[in-house]
C-alpha cells in the first residue's frame, strides 16, 4: 500500500475494522503513518476495544479471556486489561495484564504520541487518532513483537459501560 492521505487512511482503517480479514502489516503501518498523533489528555476515559488481525500470534486471543477494552482513568491509574467476567461485569485482568499500567508520550517511528507502558511486562502499546471516538493501536515490546510482527488492534469510546463499573 503506497502512502495514505488522512482521509484514505480513516476509510480504510475503518473498511479494515468492519471486514477483520488479515491484513498486510505493512498495510496497517501505512494507516497509522496517515494518523495524527494524540496527547495522554485527549485519550483520557473508558475504551471498548477490537483488533486489526495481522497474522500475529495474538490474533484472536483477546476474545478468548473476555477483553473488553482500557480504562484511563488519568496518568498513573490505567486498565490495560478490563474484561467481562461469566456474568457480564468489567473487571481489570491484572493476571493477563500482569499488573496495570501508566499513559506517558513516548517516542514511536519518529512521533512522540500518548502510549500506554505495562507495569509488569516489558510492553508499551502506542496510540494515534483515527477520528474523536476512535484510536488506532499499536502494540510493541521484547514479548510482543513477533516474527516482526506488531499486534494491531483499536479503541472507540465507551460511554455506555462508564456506570457498570463498580
């Protein structure tokens, strides 16, 4: 896929979204080229969230232990792991995310951009704006990325569970 205009690369982000056929990386990295980057402050409350399937080995696997989506309730207090228990409630995953999280701007292909760091894995997901209820993601680290592989997944506000919390 050659470079991408912002308007080309949220149409197919989001053809890529509804389809969730595999994708090319390369075709996911051009989208995310295409996208602005975001500030911790602007990604700031509750996310459900999707993946962009790759081929990565972890294609699939978020829907298996119930992943709901993240929580960034501010800087230092995030939920990288909120999932759905037997009876349908949110709860953070802290065996899966080993642990929580924190938001800081890190530097990513050339971009400082609002990126989620794990407290207990050596895993930094990056985000950027697909438009203002939606994040692209990018997950990266020593134990994610395979093969060179990224795991590619999304981000879209999620008002309506923001009272099931608990």
């Amino acid at each position: 896929m050659s470079q991408l205009s912002a308007d080309q690369a949220v149409s197919t982000f989001f053809e890529r979204v509804a389809s969730q056929q595999i994708s090319e990386p390369a075709d996911l990295d051009a989208i995310w080229a295409a996208l602005p980057v975001v500030t911790v402050e602007e990604i700031l409350g509750d996310w459900r969230g999707g993946e962009l399937p790759s081929g990565h080995p972890m294609d699939g696997q978020l829907e298996k232990v119930g992943w709901h989506g993240k929580w960034f309730r501010s800087w230092y207090d995030v939920v990288p792991m909120v999932c759905r228990d037997e009876n349908g409630n949110l709860y953070s995953n802290k065996e899966i995310g080993k642990g929580e999280a924190s938001l800081w701007p890190v530097g990513f292909r050339g971009e400082v951009t609002a990126s989620m760091v794990y407290d207990g894995q050596p895993v930094i997901d990056h985000f950027k704006r697909v438009d203002e209820r939606t994040l692209m993601g990018i997950m990266n680290g020593k134990t994610s990325l395979v093969r060179d592989r990224h795991f590619y997944f999304y981000l879209q506000r999620d008002d309506a569970d923001a009272q099931a919390k608990g």
